[in-house]
C-alpha cells in the first residue's frame, strides 16, 4: 500500500524528534489512509484516500 492520498496526494511527513538533550533522531508521520470504496466517473472503485478527504466530501463513498 503506498502512504499516499490518491485525491489530494497528502503523504508522509518527516522531520526530528528532539530529545531534552537536543540530541536529534529521524521521525516520520504517517497520513491517516484508509482503503475505500469510492464513485468514480459513475463506477465503484476501490481507492486509498485521506480521513480529510473523506470528511471535507472530495468523494463520494459507496456503501
């Protein structure tokens, strides 16, 4: 599963988590994805799409 949003191509965001000794390690955050099924030009397609997209409706999902 790729960690990207197919509608609005949100993806991982990475940076540093800083410790109280400012010693610095990677950290990654991950995009809340969830695989739904979507309409799409009038058919029913499974795609992997962001809560955000989702809750702002973007998509309409197929129940």
């Amino acid at each position: 599963m790729s960690r990207k949003c197919e509608i609005c191509g949100k993806s991982v965001h990475v940076g540093n988590n800083v410790s109280h000794s400012n010693r610095k390690t990677k950290k990654v955050w991950y995009p809340n994805l969830q695989k739904v099924k979507v309409l799409q030009n009038g058919k029913p397609k499974k795609m992997i799409v962001c809560t955000t997209c989702l809750k702002s409706g973007k998509v309409e999902k197929v129940i």
